[in-house]
C-alpha cells in the first residue's frame, strides 16, 4: 500500500462516523491515485484491442490501465489484445477522445474519413487523419 493510501485509510479509521471518507479513499484507489505499479496519466504505458475483421483498433493508455489489462482484455473478445500500441499501416485516421484512441484502416464500414471525423468531433475527440 502506498503512503497517499495509508494516510487517506488512517484517517478514515480515525473518524468512523465518517463512511463517505473510506468510500472516496476506496475510489481513489481503485483508480490509481494510490495503487502501486499501476499506470498514471503521465505513464507512457499502452495497451491495445486490434480487431482485423472490423478494421479497427482501439488504444488504452493512462487511467484506462490503473485497474488492470484483465478487464480491458475481457473487453477485447472480437480481437487481439497487446501491451503495445495499434498499429498504424493503414490507417485512414484515428480519434483520441479521453478515455481512448480509436484507429480506423482501410475498409472499415464506418464512412470516409470524413464521416469519421465528423462523429469523432460530436463525441469532443480529435481527429487525425492516417498515414
């Protein structure tokens, strides 16, 4: 446990009548503020799902990573799951919004690329065209 958890579960201890404390500390750490080897935002960390039959791929990286690739992996049943980053040949474009990048190739049925950067723009990403 590291020390941010420690002080934050102390003080927890110290005041029982205060439940919502442990509650916001649990969150905390369950996200990764206080987790040990976990990744942070700052984490240069990636994991990706690849999926060659529906021409995409998406890329995880930061707090997508602190609660662990298990679940990711889960997520990624269609697909091939890696601790790397999507590949990029052929690639039409890509939309990293804040939870994720999503990477579009070469027939995908989704539109044109301007389609697609069209609905990544609705959705507060931004879009960046392929190689």
């Amino acid at each position: 446990m590291s020390a941010p958890c420690a002080d934050v579960r102390a003080m927890a201890v110290s005041s029982r009548p205060r439940a919502s404390v442990l509650v916001v500390a649990s969150l905390l750490c369950l996200l990764g503020a206080c987790g040990k080897g976990g990744a942070t935002a700052g984490s240069d960390k990636v994991a990706s799902c690849h999926t060659p039959k529906f021409k995409s791929c998406r890329e995880y990286r930061g707090d997508n990573l602190a609660l662990g690739l298990d679940s990711l992996k889960k997520l990624c049943a269609d697909g091939e799951f890696k601790e790397a980053a999507c590949p990029t040949e052929g690639s039409i474009g890509a939309c990293q919004v804040r939870e994720h990048k999503d990477l579009y190739f070469e027939g995908y049925l989704g539109g044109a690329p301007d389609a697609l950067e069209k609905a990544c723009k609705a959705n507060a990403g931004e879009f960046t065209t392929g190689k």
